[in-house]
C-alpha cells in the first residue's frame, strides 16, 4: 500500500494543503491518522476521484434510492438500523438484489453467490468481475458466516448432511429461484452426487428467519441458512461451510453520507461486539475492499 503524506496529497490531486484539510475535517476524502499525522492511500484516492468523475450528458445515471437490497442478514439489518444512516433494506435475495443494483433501483446490494460447479469458489468476485457496467464499483466485505443444516431442536430424524435429507424424505425448506442459500444448496447437491428432483416434499420460505419459522412450526424439517438465524430461532445448526457476504456499492455512493456511516459503524468493536452475541459471523475483515475495477 502506497500511502502519501499531505504535501504529496495535495500535490498529486493538486490543490492547497488547506483544501486537502478541509476536505479531511469534512470526512470527505479517504484517509487516515498515524502518530498525529495524516495519509492518504494512494489507490483509495484514486477511487475516489474516479468516483466524482463527470461523465458526458445523458450518461450521469440518477442517484439511486437509500436502499441496501440483495440478501437478508441479521447482522446487517442491526448495523443499519444501529447506524443510523438514512439506509432502509430490501432483503429479495442476492440475484434479485444483484440485478436491482444494476438497474439503478438500490444504493448498495448484499451478496452471497454460489458457484454450482464449486461451492467453496470466490463467486461473489467472479460475477461481478465479469459485468461491463460495473467499471466504477467496489466490492466491501462485511463478514463471513457459518452456513449450514437447520433442523428441530434436537434433530429428530438424526440428519447430517444432505445425504441423510434424501435418504429419509426430510421435507426441505427451500428459498427462492437467484437466493444465495437455494445457490449453495444447488451446489452442495451437484457435489454429492444429488439431483434437486430428488428432494421430498418442499416449502418455499422467503427468507433465512421464514425457514426457521417453517421448522418451528412443523411445516418443514429442515432447510439451509445461517449460524446466527438458527440461534435466534432456538433450532439447531449442522454446519457445512463459511461463506463470504459482501456489499457491492458505486464508488460514487461509497464516499457519500449514507455508505460512508454504514462503513465506519462495522469497522468498530461495537460491530464485533454484535457479531459475538449473534453467533456464527467473522467480522474480522469487515469494511475491507475485496474487489474494485
């Protein structure tokens, strides 16, 4: 990481240091503060500018709603109300999200994509990395979470693992068509040998909390989710993978107000903090870049 000092930052973007202060004391410039003295990282400058760049009449797309879209996280739905930063969720699921995003209809969308032919794959990257229009985009980590099994408490039909799900014509939970988890599930079953056909009776549950539900009520057996939402439904939980769950935002949006409090609030301890007492969830990471054009 190249990190430069005021004097090289405000030469390089070729304003006066008072500028550059000014825009410091505004939180409106990437930066951060080392024994009492200001850097700049040189490759988040350039994002930045890259950010505010004009672009020719007609092109300017309009500035999106206060939405984070995509998939639904317990976690995430804590930091934005925690937050406080004017950001209201559409949780649909990651495809769904995804193409809202690229129509311009949410701020930010959260994603969990599953490769079928390699559920341990980077897929997140490997999606967006490959869309054109996403050329002044950048990638945000906001944690990894424990995926797994849903069952009653106690796991009455002794599963434990997808093999065991076929075998006993558990009845499925299942999310719909695009959700990250029907994505992993898909991909778990290719793994194994499986054919989705091949499940038993299935109940189409919107959400990760709504499969929980199901089970609760005895409408389903089991079906796939997080560690967190299994704790806080008081199901139990079969593990079968960590997976990564980013944000994808405008570099445009991700220095503006709204992005800019929703990154500095799951940076902190209180986020941590939060992840600990939900369970399942890595925040180590959080508010990393992992990917930007």
């Amino acid at each position: 990481m190249q990190l430069l000092t005021t004097a090289e930052a405000s030469d390089y973007l070729r304003i006066k240091e008072r500028k550059l202060y000014e825009l410091v004391a505004e939180q409106a410039i990437p930066c951060t503060k080392v024994t009492g003295k200001w850097l700049f990282p040189r490759a988040d400058l350039d994002r930045w500018l890259l950010a505010g760049m004009a672009r020719p009449m007609g092109v300017i797309a309009a500035d999106p709603p206060p939405i984070v879209g995509g998939s639904h996280d317990p976690l995430l739905q804590w930091a934005l109300a925690e937050s406080r930063a004017g950001l209201a969720i559409l949780p649909e699921g990651s495809e769904a999200g995804y193409r809202r995003f690229l129509r311009g209809e949410v701020t930010a969308v959260a994603i969990h994509f599953h490769d079928l032919e390699d559920p341990l794959a980077d897929a997140n990257i490997a999606v967006v990395s490959q869309e054109p229009t996403l050329y002044d985009a950048v990638l945000i980590h906001f944690c990894a979470r424990d995926q797994g099994i849903l069952v009653a408490r106690g796991n009455p039909l002794g599963l434990a693992s997808l093999s065991d799900v076929m075998r006993v014509g558990a009845r499925v939970a299942v999310r719909p068509e695009g959700a990250g988890a029907q994505q992993l599930l898909l991909a778990l079953l290719k793994r194994d040998g499986l054919s989705e056909r091949s499940l038993g009776q299935t109940v189409l549950a919107p959400t990760g909390p709504d499969i929980a539900q199901a089970i609760r009520g005895g409408h389903a057996d089991c079906g796939i989710a997080t560690r967190a939402v299994a704790a806080a439904a008081g199901v139990d939980f079969l593990h079968l993978m960590t997976e990564r769950f980013d944000l994808l935002m405008r570099q445009r949006d991700s220095y503006r107000p709204p992005l800019q409090t929703l990154r500095r609030l799951i940076e902190t301890p209180l986020m941590a903090g939060r992840a600990a007492e939900l369970g399942g969830l890595d925040v180590s990471q959080a508010g990393r870049v992992r990917w930007a054009p």
